[in-house]
C-alpha cells in the first residue's frame, strides 16, 4: 500500500527520505487517477525498502502541489535526494513508470 503524505508531512517523509520517493498527486473524483491507483499500490509493494512510493490527496493537502506546479492529476513527481528528478502527468502504463522508477531512482 501507498504511504499517504500530507502537506505537514512532505518534508519529513519525501525531501528528507534516504530513499527516492514517488509521490502520485490525486482526487478520489478524478477517474485517471482511480485507474493509477491499483498500479501505485502494486508498485508499493514490488519496490519496497528501495524507492517510496506514495500518494498525496490535492483537495486535502493544496499547499505541496502549488509549490510544484501541479496544474492537472494524475501527476507523478519522482524526488531522488530531496530535489524533483522527474515527472509524468497523466494515466501512464505500470510498465512506463517501472521504467522510469529503475531508470532515474535506482541507477
């Protein structure tokens, strides 16, 4: 399951991580984001103890997502070191965000 980041716990949990985190922007009213949900959770487990992977609720938490830029959901903002290295807006393939999980957080 995905760890649930807040706006209070952002720093602590993803700039401050020893580990790259990916942290997925979403709505339970946005449909694209239903459907990355699963694969974000999938991912939670298949990559744990070596990249973070969670979620933040936008409507729950506005200020992170200001901060960022985030303008449409799903997006999903790799963080390595605690600086953004990467970045996809919009329902991507599992198969697309592996890629981009061992490519940009574990090389």
């Amino acid at each position: 399951m995905a760890t649930q980041i807040s706006d209070a716990t952002f720093d602590s949990l993803v700039l401050k991580s020893e580990l790259p985190v990916l942290l997925d922007f979403w709505a339970p009213w946005c449909g694209p984001c239903r459907a990355v949900g699963p694969i974000i959770d999938e991912l939670a487990e298949e990559y744990e103890g070596r990249v973070i992977i969670a979620k933040m609720n936008v409507d729950e938490n506005p200020t992170t997502p200001t901060k960022f830029g985030i303008r449409a959901i799903p997006t999903m903002i790799l963080f390595k070191g605690g600086e953004a290295v990467e970045q996809v807006t919009g329902a991507v393939t599992k198969a697309s965000i592996k890629e981009m999980l061992d490519t940009k957080a574990l090389a």
